[in-house]
C-alpha cells in the first residue's frame, strides 16, 4: 500500500515537473493535505483495534462470572482475542508512523524539487 502511494506521487510529480510556481504551491498543499486525511485515517483504524479489544474484554468479565466450564472456556477465548487484537492495534500504530514519516518525507522531497 506504501509503495503504490509513493509510485503514483512520484508519477504526479514526473508528470507535474513543468508546471508554474503556482501549480507547484497548490500540489504542495495537496501533499500536505493529504498526509493529514492518511493519519486521521489510519488513527481511527488503530483505534478500532483498541476499542474492539476492550469490549471483548468487558464481554469475556461477564462470561468468566458464569459457574459453568464451557462459559468459563469462552472467557478465555475472548481474552485471546482481545490480545491479539490489541497487538495489531499497536502493529497499526507503528506502520503510521512509518507511513506518515515515509509521507513526510516524500512532501520534503517534492518540495525540494519544485522549487
């Protein structure tokens, strides 16, 4: 998914190489905007995992108060769930970084380039 955004940029900007200042201020914006619209994005993904991995838990607290074996088996597995969600949620966290810092990166370049 990073790859494919970096191409197609560096093809927006291949193919953007001639244009005016203006043109050049207004895709700056853009990149920017962009990067902004990408974290909110995947901060909500993340977040999800989270709020996902909570609720799991709040349910897995109502099950593991039942007397009987095979509530008590439930629990557990709803336990494991909500670990395993709450480790791609920290798995999400640190590839926004990357993307966001890759993005970041990418705009520093463009930048560079334009002017």
């Amino acid at each position: 998914m990073m790859k494919a955004l970096i191409l197609s940029l560096s093809l927006l900007v291949t193919s953007l190489g001639a244009s005016a200042s203006t043109d050049c201020a207004d895709l700056k914006k853009e990149l920017a905007s962009m990067q902004e619209a990408q974290e909110k994005i995947m901060n909500s993904l993340v977040s999800n995992h989270e709020t996902f991995a909570s609720t799991m838990e709040e349910y897995s607290q109502v099950v593991s108060t039942s007397k009987s074996a095979s509530s008590k088996s439930i629990s557990q597995s709803m336990d494991q769930s909500a670990k395993a969600f709450r480790a791609r949620g920290v798995q999400g966290k640190r590839m926004t970084g990357r993307l966001n810092q890759a993005t970041g990166d990418l705009i520093a370049r463009v930048s560079a380039c334009l002017k």
